[in-house]
C-alpha cells in the first residue's frame, strides 16, 4: 500500500483561512509568471528598437550615396551652362539646388553620428561626416568658380573626383558595417522573440499547474470539509427533519452544522404553517370561486352571507357598505346565525379601518384606545376586528365582527375574513363597474334615453319572442334652423325637453332612444300602429303645453308610424317608419302619419331623396 502524505496543519485551518491560503498562493504565482513575461518582452523590445535603429542608419547611408551623386551631377551641369553660355536663369536655380543638397547631405551625416553606436561604426561614420564635409565644399567651390573663370573650374576637377571617390569609399566601408550590424541586431532580435515565447510559454504552462493545484486542493478541503454533513442533509431531503448533526467545531464546518440542525427546526415550522395556509388558500380559492359565478350585487351579498359562517361559525360578522352618496354605511350582509354585531358608524371615514386602509384589531371595548363604536352595547365589553373594504385603492366600506374580550379570532379566522374583505371588494367592485359600463355603453350621454344600439337590442329581444310591437320615427321640425338661429345651447336644451316629454307620455313597458341627431325612436310592445298613433297625439299635445309652460323657444316634432304586421325585418320596418316621418314634414310637419309598406317600397328612400336634391342644387349653382 502507498503511503498517505497528510498536511494536518492544513487540514486543523478553517475554511476561510485555507481560502485566504490558495489565493495569496494563486497571487504570489501569478506575479512570478508576470515578471517573467515582462523581463522577457523587456528583452524583445530592447532587440527590435536595436533593429529598427541599424536599419534607420542603412537607409541613411543609402540617401547619402544618392545625395552625393546629385551634387556630382550639378557641379559638372555648372561647368557646362557657363561653356554654353545657357539661361542665367538655370544656372542660379542649379546653384540653389547644389546648396540645398549639400545641406541635406550634412543633416544626413549628422543623423548618422547620432545613430551610430560601436566604436568601429562611430569611427566609420566621423570619416564619413569629415570625407562630406569637404567633399561638398569644394563642390561649392566648384560651382561658383566656374561662373567666374570656367577653365579654372575645370582645372579643379580631378581634384574634385579624388574627393568624390573618397567620399564613396568611406561611405562604402560605413556600409559593410552597417550591414554586419544589421545582421547581428537581426539576430538579437529572433532570439529575445524565440526566449520572449519560451518564457511565455513557460509561464503560462507553470500558471496552468498552479491553477489546477489551487482548484484541486480547493475541491478536495471543502469535499471534506462538508463530507460529515451529507448524511444529514441526506435525512432530511427523505423527510427526516428530526435528525441533527453531531458536529460540535467552532470553524466554518461547525457553523455550518448548527445551520443545518436550524433549517431542520425551520422546515419544520414552514410545513406546518403551509399546512394551515394551504387551508386558507382552499377557502380563498372557493370564495372566489364562488364570486366570479354571480353577477349581481345581492348575489354577491349572498355568497359573502355564506361565507360569514365558514369564516366563524358563532362570531357575529356583517358588511357594511356605503351608499350611492358615499355618505353613509348600510348593512349589506350579515352572518346567517351568529347576527349583526350592530355598529353603530354612520359614515366610511368614520371607520379606523377605513381611514387606515388596513384590519384594526381591539382587544377590550374598554381600553383607552380602543374604537368609540364599541363602547356602550348592549353585550357589554368585547373584542372586534374590523377589516376594511377596498377597490382599486377606493373605500367601499368595511368587514366587521365582535367576540368576547378574552377570545379574540384565531390566526385562521383573522386570515379568511382578510380574504373575505378583499375578494368581495374586488368583485363588489367589478360589479358596480361593469353596470355603469354597460349603462353608459346603452345611454345617450346629452337625453339621458337609450342609444340606437340599446333599442335595437330591445327589437332583437322582441323578435326572438315573437313579440309584436310598434315602431315610431321621431323627428325635431327645422332643428337646424333653431340651432342657427339661436345657438347650439338652445337645440341642445330642445333635445333635453323632447326627451323628458317622452318619457312622461309613452306607457310603461315602451322603449325610447335618441336615434341620432335630432331623430328619436320608439318601440311599444304589444301595440300596433292605431295605439301608437293615440299616444303620439297626445305626446303633441304635451310638448306644446310643456314647451309654452317654461318660456322656451317653440318647436313641434313630426312622426312615422309602423308595426311589425308591416314587416318582418327591422331594417324594412325602420324605412317604412321613415317613409311615413318624410311624408309627415312634407304634409305641414307637427303631425304623425302611419306608414304603408306599399308606398314605402316604391318610394325612394328619405336621406336618399335628400342627398339627390342637395346635389341637384349643387349643379344648378354651378351651371349659374
């Protein structure tokens, strides 16, 4: 068997101490690895700025060879325009040139000085810079004799090509060791690359190792240092929570145990109180249930009732609402056998709870801060929880229950009367909205009578009854005419008039609706056109006394009988109806005729007729 190395002072550290350990270990080796990578690439830089520099000296060396040509080639292009007697214009401009590369020539060799760096190269490079020096002034010299005494200038030129050759041969020898130079710094330069990867490459494989060190003692301290508490753990995921550690270590490991041995204690604790929430989820799940099946408001109630006694079966409860005003709290509902406690606030902001917004609990009617309502009742000193009721943040009114001073409701009363009071707020709620939306939907927002829509809905009604019925077209006479006359306000209160007198006349189950604009309909069930034409007479009668009574501006309304013996579509009713309401305003107006389908179906329909004739007028200005 092999022998088994154990660190035990490694393993008797805590676990943050080990943790604490393996990074300053991880940090120490990554700073070894950087410092070899930096030397390394240190070593590189230094190579290739040796590099980059002998080749910035070649290209030098080269320039000056080239710029020594030039001057070469413009001191004999001097001698010759002087022998030709050329422009005096290109002989000044070849003198200007010979001093501007002469220049040149010098920085070029002054650059070389500062570049240059061994000994042999410095000496090489000061022969040169001495070789140019005199080489471009004697080419000055040259020059400017020859505009003067040209065979003088001429004499001076083998003296001229001795310089020049030196000057090469200088320049020659400084290159030969530049390029010797150039080969060396080449190879300075691949060997810092090829240590710069080696070192890298190192570090980074040494890094890799560390890495891989550092994670597996890691794993291998926390795997054991965990290991005792996995058959615990196993326990309790069976099911087990009764079972606990027997860890007793102050370090990490021991907390650990004492953290489990806690969850256990917990866990047991959430059991039992999901247990007794999963009760209370069962009744809010059938309470709300229950309430989505009912659509009205004393349905609602109803279902609340019933719940009073699920919530507590010997507590008195009730649910008192505010009224329309939102003035005043009315008893909507109260438990089936316990009883009102019978509170005794009159309005909502009365109400704690209402005003808080949240379930007010009191303990004893008698204590000093409990709720003013509950002192004085016949019972005596009591308990009470009173829980408000909520829509959309808006105060509809409040839960309230009572019970003996020294039994006040359990937890599981206290929560299914807080879901009672939310659920029957939201439905309460939804309810009330879902009226007014359907009231608004149907009603005609300026008379306050159906729309055309909700009267068709009474005609689908009907006719799905079989049901029979008459139907009357409404139209104000030369409402526009009062609108232009005396302003919108006026035909708007003529509106409003007609309407009132409408609903005072018809009968009690008839239905009447602005059509649109200032045309009304009327359906009356179970009568026929004779029934209709008597109650229109006297709904003449009635507007005109009504409209003298109050001072307003006169008007009259014309009327178009029909029935359904005359039709079996409403469509073709409504024609006939409106036939007869046209045939009405032609007669005079203020009058009401009964319409015939035979008359209805040949004529032409009356916005037709209207739309024909205003386009035939339309014309008739044109052509004018």
């Amino acid at each position: 068997m092999g022998t088994v190395i154990r660190l035990s002072w490694w393993s008797d550290l805590s676990v943050r101490a080990r943790l604490f350990a393996i990074v300053g270990l991880f940090g120490a080796s990554l700073a070894v690895v950087g410092i070899l990578a930096i030397s390394a690439l240190g070593h590189q830089a230094r190579a290739m700025e040796e590099l980059a520099n002998v080749n910035v000296q070649q290209q030098l060396t080269l320039d000056a060879g080239t710029r020594q040509e030039v001057l070469r080639s413009r001191v004999f292009a001097a001698l010759y325009s002087y022998a030709d007697a050329g422009d005096p214009a290109d002989s000044i401009a070849n003198l200007r040139g010979l001093g501007e590369d002469s220049r040149a020539l010098l920085d070029e060799m002054e650059s070389l000085v500062r570049l240059a760096g061994g000994a042999d190269d410095v000496a090489a490079v000061q022969r040169s810079r001495a070789a140019t020096a005199i080489y471009v002034a004697t080419a000055g010299e040259i020059a400017t004799l020859a505009s003067r005494d040209r065979l003088a200038a001429v004499a001076r030129l083998s003296e001229f090509e001795s310089m020049s050759h030196a000057l090469g041969t200088a320049l020659d020898a400084q290159t030969d060791l530049i390029r010797a130079r150039l080969a060396t710094a080449d190879q300075l330069a691949r060997r810092a690359n090829a240590l710069a990867r080696t070192r890298i490459t190192s570090a980074v494989i040494l890094l890799s190792i560390i890495v891989t060190l550092i994670v597996w003692a890691l794993a291998r301290s926390i795997r054991r240092s965990l290991g005792a508490m996995r058959d615990v753990a196993a326990a309790m995921a069976d099911g087990d929570l009764s079972v606990r550690t027997e860890v007793t270590s102050q370090d990490e490991v021991g907390e650990l145990a004492q953290a489990i041995d806690r969850m256990g204690g917990s866990l047991g604790e959430m059991i039992a109180r999901l247990r007794a929430d999963a009760d209370r989820d069962a009744f809010s799940t059938q309470l709300g249930e229950a309430l989505e099946m009912v659509d009205t408001e004393e349905a609602v109630y109803g279902t609340v009732t019933r719940a009073m006694q699920l919530v507590a079966a010997d507590r008195p409860m009730e649910l008192l609402l505010a009224d329309s005003s939102r003035a005043q709290l009315e008893r909507a509902a109260q438990h089936p056998l316990a009883g009102a406690p019978g509170c005794g606030v009159e309005s909502p902001f009365d109400c704690v709870a209402v005003r808080r917004g949240s379930r007010v609990a009191f303990a004893d009617s008698d204590a000093l801060n409990a709720c003013p309502q509950l002192r004085g009742r016949p019972g005596g000193p009591m308990g009470a929880l009173c829980v408000p009721v909520n829509f959309m943040g808006r105060a509809l009114g409040v839960l309230h229950t009572t019970g003996p001073v020294l039994e006040p409701p359990t937890r599981e009363q206290i929560a299914r009367l807080a879901a009672l009071g939310v659920q029957a707020g939201n439905r309460i709620g939804t309810v009330r909205a879902f009226e007014r939306t359907q009231i608004q939907a149907a009603t005609d927002s300026l008379t306050g009578l159906a729309n055309r829509r909700a009267l068709e809905e009474i005609v689908r009604q009907l006719g799905a009854r079989r049901q029979g019925y008459a139907f009357v077209m409404a139209d104000l006479d030369q409402f526009k005419k009062l609108n232009d006359t005396y302003g919108h306000g006026v035909g708007d209160n003529s509106l409003r008039q007609f309407a009132d007198v409408l609903r005072r006349v018809v009968r009690a189950g008839d239905h009447v609706s602005r059509w649109g604009g200032e045309e009304f309909a009327i359906v009356m069930p179970e009568a026929n056109a004779a029934a209709a034409l008597e109650v229109l007479e006297r709904l003449r009668q009635e507007l005109a006394a009504a409209v003298g009574a109050v001072g307003a501006r006169p008007f009259t309304a014309s009327f178009g009988i029909a029935d359904s013996t005359m039709a079996t579509r409403f469509d073709h009713l409504v024609r006939i109806a409106d036939d007869a309401l046209y045939r009405s305003k032609e007669g005079g107006r203020d009058r009401a005729t009964v319409g015939d389908p035979a008359v209805a179906q040949a004529a032409k329909p009356r916005r037709d007729f209207e739309q024909t004739a205003r386009l035939d007028v339309t014309a008739l200005v044109r052509s004018a």
